[in-house]
C-alpha cells in the first residue's frame, strides 16, 4: 500500500497524559499537513512541512502541541498534557509542491481518533 | 472565523439526477480550491480542483464552477450514483501553504 499511513488509528488517553501520533506519508510528496476535525466540522489546519522544515502553524497548535519530521519522511504530532478538548480526529496528508507532478493535491491517510477521558 | 462555508449540511437527489454542493469564501487571496469527499471512518479523498485562472473544471460526472467576483464555486455531479453518497468538503488555499476547509455537505443519494 503506497498510500498515507497514521498511526495508531485509536488512542484513548487520560487527561494530564501526553500522546504521540505517527504519519508515513506517500514516499515521494515532500509536503506533510496536519490536520484535526471534530464532530460536524471540516478538517482544521494545524501545521505543515516542507521537506523537514515546519513552514507554517495555525493559532490553533497550542504550546502543547508540537510537530517533527525529521528528514523529510515520517512526521509525529506530540500533544503534552491532555485535555478533554483535544478529544478529535488529527488527520495527517501529504502532497508533492514540485517537479514533475506537482499539484497542491492532498492525500489524506486514514485518521488518528483521539479520546481524553 | 469560517472562511470557507457550505451552508447546506444535508442534500438528498434521486439516482441519475444531477447534484449541485455549494461553497462561499470571504478570502480574495484564496488561488486554488479542491472537492473532497469522505466516507465514515476514512480519511477525505481528493476529488477534483480548479485554479483561480480558471472558471470551470471537469473530469468525467464531476464539474467544478468557479464565480470569483461572488466568491463563490459549485460542484456539479451528473449522473448521480448511490455510490456518490458521502459527505463533501470544499476546501480553499493560499498557495499551498494553508488549506482550509468548509464544514461539509452529506449527500444522499436515492436509488
């Protein structure tokens, strides 16, 4: 399977806990987005890489929150000290931003269902 | 602030008839807008887009309408199948960097 990967696709969590979620995403795309969605929203921007450069966070990504991808290939979303509030889906996509190909098309993997009890 | 928007949380059609979702946006430096469509428990699934250079954009039963004085852009699915049921999203960007989305439309489709 050549698409995006997130794992777990499950995590229930204690609130005050921290949390570490993983996205592989297609091997070629140099671009990575994180997103979250909530029930009867669309996805909500977090952040993007480049390549392994982090280029841009919504106001959204509290001090809390905090993104990785080293080497330009996989990418973690690490969210210290849960709250009930960050109970949601975080969606992981990638896209490929040049050469040949290039589009701003975004795959999406399959989603990371977040629970804080 | 929603910048993107689709008023219609629900849309029923009958089977081989045409379905018509609709999508507003308040930003004029949005470029490039993209349809998704999502089943539950799966991730949205890239459907089609239009470039803000353009008006109109199609591929196969899908056409996407863009209205850029009335910040405005539609999709077009003709013939619908029941298979197009799912939920649609429009989302709007600014050159890739950002995407934004709209908070979905579910279409039904009645065989």
């Amino acid at each position: 399977d050549t698409g995006v990967s997130q794992n777990p696709r499950h995590k229930i969590t204690k609130r005050g806990q921290n949390v570490t979620f993983r996205c592989d995403p297609i091997s070629e795309h140099n671009r990575l987005y994180w997103y979250r969605q909530t029930l009867g929203q669309g996805p909500e921007f977090l952040t993007y890489f480049q390549n392994e450069a982090q280029l841009e966070k919504s106001r959204l990504l509290s001090d809390r929150f905090s993104a990785e991808r080293p080497k330009g290939s996989f990418s973690t979303l690490e969210i210290q000290r849960t709250e009930q509030g960050d109970s949601a889906m975080y969606l992981c996509a990638s896209s490929l931003s040049s050469g040949a190909g290039a589009s701003y098309e975004q795959y999406f993997g399959p989603g990371t269902r977040l629970t804080v009890t | 602030d929603q910048q993107v928007k689709q008023n219609s949380p629900s849309l029923s059609v009958q089977e081989g008839r045409i379905s018509i979702l609709n999508c507003d946006y308040t930003n004029s430096m949005f470029d490039y807008f993209l349809w998704y469509k999502k089943y539950p428990a799966e991730g949205p699934t890239f459907l089609i887009s239009i470039s803000s250079i353009k008006d109109k954009n199609e591929d196969g039963r899908f056409t996407v309408f863009l209205n850029k004085s009335a910040k405005h852009l539609s999709l077009h699915i003709v013939p619908s199948q029941p298979g197009d049921s799912a939920v649609y999203f429009c989302a709007a960007s600014d050159a890739g960097n950002q995407f934004y989305f709209g908070t979905g439309t579910s279409l039904t489709v009645i065989p």
